[in-house]
C-alpha cells in the first residue's frame, strides 16, 4: 500500500469526535434523523451509519434525498423534529444553508464533498477527508468517512468495511488506469481483507462475471460503456464467437470466471481490435482490466458478491425512488429487501438502457464550443440522468476535451449532471466549483467534485446558464492550461 498523503491521524480524531457525540446522543435517548443523498454512496454511507446505530440501541429514521432543496422543503414542512441530526453525503457543500435552519440543533455531517465554510456552532460536528488533505473525489466517499465514524462508535463495525468499499466503487473513484481503489479507501480494502471479509484479485470487470453467461455478462457491462456490445446480447454474442470464444461447454454456458487466462488474453484484444475498427479509443478495453473486489461472505449468485455489481443495486434503489431497500440491503438485510431491490435493479436497468438509445438519436447531444449537452428532457428520468450522464461519458463517444453536461426535466427545474474526463481535471477544469457558483447566480443550487458535479436550475434560465457554462467551462481550462493537478 502507497504511504498515506494527508493527515491520517487528524482525520481519524475528527472521526472519533464524531463517534462520541453521536454515542452521547445515543445515551441521552435522543431520537436521530439521518439524511442522506440518493446514490450508491449515500446509501451506503446512511446504512452504515445506520446499523451502527441499530448496534448501539439507537432510536433513528433514515431519508435519502434527491437534492438538498428536498431538506429544506420538508424542514419547512416540520418534519425535522428531532435535535440530533446525521447528514451522510450530502451537507458540505451547503453548510451556509443549513446554519440558519439548524443552528440551534445538535448536528453531524459525514461527508466528502468540497467544503464550503469552516466555522459552524460548537454543537455541530463536521468529518470531512478535504479538511485532513484527502481528496474526496478519488481517496475516500461519503461511505468510507461514515465507516470511519462506526468504527470509532465500536469496533464490531468492522464487519461493514465492505459496505465503505461497495460506496467508493458506486462513486467510481476507482477511476484510473489500474481499476483500484487509493488512499484512504486502499487502507479501508487492507482492514476488509485482513477480516477475511473481502478478496481483491485481477481480473477483466465484467459485470456477472462469475455466475452470468459470458455474452450476458459482457453485454451488462455499462461501466466503461462498449458501443455496439453494452446492452445488446445477440452483438456480444457474435463478437464472442467471431473471436472463436466457445460460449458453451455442452449444455452448460460458459462464465467469464470458466475462461482460461488463453482465452481472457484473446477476449481483450479482440476488444481492442473492435474498438480500433470503430475507431473507438483503445482506452475502453484497458477500464475493463483492474481490481476485482469480492465481499467473500455474499452468495456468488446474488448482486452482492462483487463489490461494483452491489453498487448497481444500491444505486438502482436510490435511483428508483425506493431507497428503503438499498438502505436495508446495505444494513445487513437479505430475503424480502434484497428480492425486492432485485426486483427494482431489473427494471432500472431497463430504463437506463432506453435512455441510453435516446442519446444515440440525431439532435440529442449538442456540441457548443467547449462543452457537450445532452438534452435529456422528459424522456430521461431526472433522477437517472446523472447514472446515463456516468455511463455516457464512459462511451468513448464523447469528445475528451470537452466536458459532458446532461439535462432532464424535473418539474419547474432541470437537472443537471456534468462529468469531466480526468484529462481536464488535469487541465485545471473544476466542474464543483463552477456548477457551485453558476447554480447560485442562476437562482438554483449547484456544487460536487473537480471530476463530477451537479445542479438543478430554474428551467426559465437554462439558455442563459448554458451560454454562461460554456464560457466559464472554456474560461477555467484556458486559465489552468498546462497544470497538472493529479498525477497517477
Ligand atoms: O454525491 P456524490 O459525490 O456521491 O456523487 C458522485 C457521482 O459522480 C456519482 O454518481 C459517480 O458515479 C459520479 N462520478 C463519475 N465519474 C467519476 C467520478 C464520479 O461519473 N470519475
Ligand atoms: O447528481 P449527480 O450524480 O450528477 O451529482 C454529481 C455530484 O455533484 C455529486 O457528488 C452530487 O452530490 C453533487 N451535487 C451537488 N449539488 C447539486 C447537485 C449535485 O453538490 N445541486
């Protein structure tokens, strides 16, 4: 493992702070409101937080949201009674909304967003890995800060490390060239490990690889994302057996986990000559070679066993409205929930699928001078728009030098999901702190990471805000040209 960069020590003290207000609270029988975001890491992170509550006897409920607005809306409602509140996910970038509505109440947020302000009341406490040197986009998520914090309430929790590794994976920060995890979340990997609840291997990352046909398995995988092959079974068949793959053995179909290492070798540079031929970058093939992380204790039949495959599942509930199932699965939950959330993963699939060829029609995406639009409408659901704007920059499809900014109505706002290639986080580009103050001039709210960020903007000034993000976008990147900000 790579020597720790930031502050481990500080972050682990910050942790433990956070650990005993949380137990104090828990002691003094205080009823706790936990709210969280709605992706993989944000369900994993409140599930975490959560069964270390349920360890210690806690009395809690658990909210995922779909944007911070959602707070403050059921904040004016009155449903946030209780004095002791838990953010997990979400809260960093918007600590100078949620001061006037909470200052008077006991609050923790858990979270790995860019701060934005550091002097909050003596009653808050606020873990965050940016304020220790970490960076939260690609060191360690929302989950792993939240693992931290269980682990400092009782050592038991250790038994979730797993969960801390299916939310980093669920906020791709696995992202480079070798597929693996770093920083503070490798070190989260060693504890899984060591506790014999997680394997790490190298291997292609196919989604099924172990259980699934391998034509199935290859056409599942969205994550990088294989134009002609993702989505489409009978493409992935043929590819397969053009390059004299045996798909079968007898009756029996093959796994990717059944091939020899012969044929992984043929499987991957077939790929890379399909890409060639597509004039397709090459780059595809190498995302779909790295770390495989196993939780070891999960059937290989379920959506669990491979860490990445859970997150899709967790990601699917939170995506689907019905984050109560993800939350459960995550918290240790397995017969009805995990039916259920399998039940949902199915038809999210589905729906991401159809999103996906819409994108392909004419007119969908549009080209300005330094961004790419993707004008989702109402054809793409507002609450997945940011999975197909992740999948979609993944394709190779898009210009790497421009960044991608996905739309989808939602109601009297449009969300926006934008998502950069590492090549112009390199550059300079810092699409967080662009959406952050874009979305606040534009009447709305915006904010994320360097790499992926988000907004919801009154639908009235889309035109105008788009006109703005470009110029900003071109502005940022011409002003940092030549920078390098990251280097792995
Ligand atoms: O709220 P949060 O930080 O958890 O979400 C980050 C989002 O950015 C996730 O949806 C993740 O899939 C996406 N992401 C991405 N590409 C990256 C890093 C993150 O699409 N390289
Ligand atoms: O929604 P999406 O996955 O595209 O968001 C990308 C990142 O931007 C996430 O980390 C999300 O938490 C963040 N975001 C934000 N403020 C918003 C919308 C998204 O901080 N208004």
């Amino acid at each position: 493992m790579k020597k720790l960069e930031g502050d481990l020590e500080g972050f682990v003290k910050q942790a433990e702070n956070a650990a005993e207000r949380i137990r104090n609270w828990v002691a003094q029988g205080e009823f706790i409101d936990i709210f969280t975001h709605n992706d993989a890491d944000a369900l994993s992170s409140a599930g975490i937080i959560a069964a270390a509550l349920r360890r210690e006897d806690a009395r809690f409920r658990v909210r995922s949201l779909n944007r911070i607005d959602d707070f403050i809306e059921l904040f004016n409602t009155g449903y946030v009674e209780s004095k002791c509140i838990i953010f997990t996910d979400m809260g960093s970038g918007y600590t100078s909304e949620l001061l006037p509505l909470l200052g008077n109440k006991s609050v923790a947020i858990l979270d790995h967003h860019e701060p934005v302000q550091a002097s909050l009341p003596p009653e808050w406490v606020h873990v965050n890995p940016h304020h220790y040197g970490f960076d939260g986009a690609r060191e360690i998520s929302a989950s792993g800060v939240a693992y931290f914090v269980a682990k400092a309430m009782n050592p038991a929790n250790v038994e979730y490390s797993p969960i801390a590794v299916v939310g980093a994976l669920g906020d791709l920060q696995d992202k480079n060239t070798q597929r693996s995890l770093h920083g503070l979340n490798e070190y989260i990997v060693a504890e899984a490990v060591e506790n014999k609840l997680l394997e790490v291997k190298d291997d292609i990352i196919l989604y099924g690889r172990t259980f699934r046909p391998l034509h199935v398995s290859l056409a599942m995988t969205t994550s990088p994302y294989i134009p002609g092959i993702s989505g489409n079974e009978q493409a992935a068949y043929s590819f397969l057996t053009s390059l004299g793959i045996e798909v079968k053995e007898g009756e029996q179909w093959r796994t990717l986990a059944d091939l020899s290492e012969e044929e992984k070798k043929k499987l991957y540079n077939g790929l890379i000559e399909y890409l060639v031929s597509r004039n397709l970058p090459t780059t595809i093939a190498n995302e779909l070679i790295g770390k495989t992380y196993d939780l070891v204790k999960e059937s290989v039949w379920t959506y669990l066993s491979d860490a990445r495959e859970f997150a899709t599942l967790l990601n699917a509930c939170g995506k689907s409205g019905k984050a109560w199932a993800g939350i459960l699965v995550a918290m240790g939950a397995r017969s009805e929930a995990l039916e259920e959330a399998q039940r949902i993963l199915e038809e999210y699939r589905l729906s991401v699928a159809r999103a996906m060829d819409y994108v392909s029609q004419p007119g969908v995406l549009e080209e300005l001078s330094h961004i790419v639009v993707l004008k989702g409408g109402d054809v793409i659901d507002y609450r997945q728009v940011s999975s197909v704007a992740s999948i979609l920059s993944s394709s190779g499809l898009l210009p790497s030098d421009k960044p991608l900014i996905a739309l989808a109505n939602a109601g009297k706002t449009v969300k926006i999901s934008a998502r950069a290639s590492k090549q112009l986080v390199d550059r300079g580009l810092n699409l967080g702190s662009i959406l952050s103050r874009l979305g606040a001039q534009f009447g709305g709210k915006g904010g994320g990471h360097n790499i992926a960020a988000g907004a919801e903007i009154p639908y009235d000034h889309m035109i105008k805000f788009l006109a703005e993000l470009d110029k900003a976008v071109g502005e940022n990147v011409a002003s940092s040209k030549g920078e390098v900000t990251h280097n792995d």
